[in-house]
C-alpha cells in the first residue's frame, strides 16, 4: 500500500507531524517507529514499511501479511484519514 500527500509545511515541521501519524499508527496497529533520515521505518505483527518525508511530500509504504491484507480497505481508510488530519 502507498499513500502519498504533498504538504506545504516545511521539512521540521513535517517531520513533526509524522511523529503525531507514527504515534497514532503506534496506538491502532501496535507497531514501532524509528527514524532513520528522513524516514521512519516502521515495523509490526504482520506489517512492515516506512514514512517518508521530504520538503513537499509525506509518503507512506506499507507492506501487510495476508492477515492484514483481508482487511486493507479499512486500514487504508483510517491511515488516509490520519495523515490527511495531520497535514491540514
């Protein structure tokens, strides 16, 4: 799964509010964060992937188990829902 939006925020800021997504991300899925560069490598039971940031762009890649892969739908929903929440 990608999920990919352009921001208008500036770099630390950015950076910032992918904290606030990592830590909701954290909270739903159970999974674990760490910052390597501008990307935070993500980590957890059935899902893998990192949160990219740049000067213009957030952009998330996530690769679920076949659990999880059942229910992508909603959890595209509820990650789009968050990052859109965080950049406004």
């Amino acid at each position: 799964m990608r999920i990919r939006r352009r921001h208008n925020l500036g770099l630390a800021e950015a950076r910032k509010r992918a904290d606030r997504i990592a830590e909701d991300l954290k909270d739903q899925f159970s999974v674990s964060a760490q910052w390597q560069g501008d990307a935070m490598h993500v980590q957890g039971k059935g899902v893998s992937g990192q949160l990219l940031v740049d000067e213009h762009n957030v952009e998330l890649q996530v690769n679920l188990g076949f659990a999880l892969k059942l229910m992508e739908a909603p959890i595209r929903a509820f990650i789009e829902k968050t990052i859109d929440e965080e950049l406004a």
